[in-house]
C-alpha cells in the first residue's frame, strides 16, 4: 500500500485521486449514467478537495503562518488566510 512521506506527496496524491474520481464523473455523464450514481461520484471529488484543501491550510498554519507570526507579522499572515475564505467564487 502506497503511504505518502511528507506534505507534498500527501497533497498531490489526494489530488490524483480526486482526479480520478473526476474524471470518473465525466465518463459516467458522457454515458449517461443514473443521476443518483453521478452525484455519489461528484460527491466523493467535492470530499477529496476539501480534505487535501484542509491539509493544505494545516501545513501552511504550521509552517508559514507560525513563522510569520514569530517574526511579528501574524495580522498579515492571518489576513492571508481569512482572504482565502472570504473569497467569493
């Protein structure tokens, strides 16, 4: 079983697996599958983002954000990170 090492290789292998069921998906419209299965798989790509967005906000809040605040920038470094959830899409 494949146990990935370090942050990177966690995040990129979330993300190739949420690629996966992406393009699951896709086929699965293209074939014109039942609806109720289509939403399962959409379901799971939504999941798979948020988790490796969750992990990635994890390392930068342990990483970045605590060195910035140990150099006396933790209101930017928090203004970073409040501007990506205010973000509207």
């Amino acid at each position: 079983m494949y146990r990935p090492k370090n942050t990177q290789e966690r995040v990129l292998h979330r993300l190739k697996i949420a690629r996966g069921h992406l393009d699951k998906v896709i086929s699965m419209v293209e074939k014109d599958e039942y609806c109720i299965d289509v939403l399962h798989q959409m379901h799971a790509v939504e999941t798979g983002l948020k988790e490796t967005g969750n992990l990635v906000l994890e390392n930068h809040l342990k990483t970045c954000a605590a060195n910035a605040i140990k150099r006396g920038k933790g209101e930017e470094a928090v203004k970073e990170v409040m501007s990506v959830f205010k973000t509207k899409i």
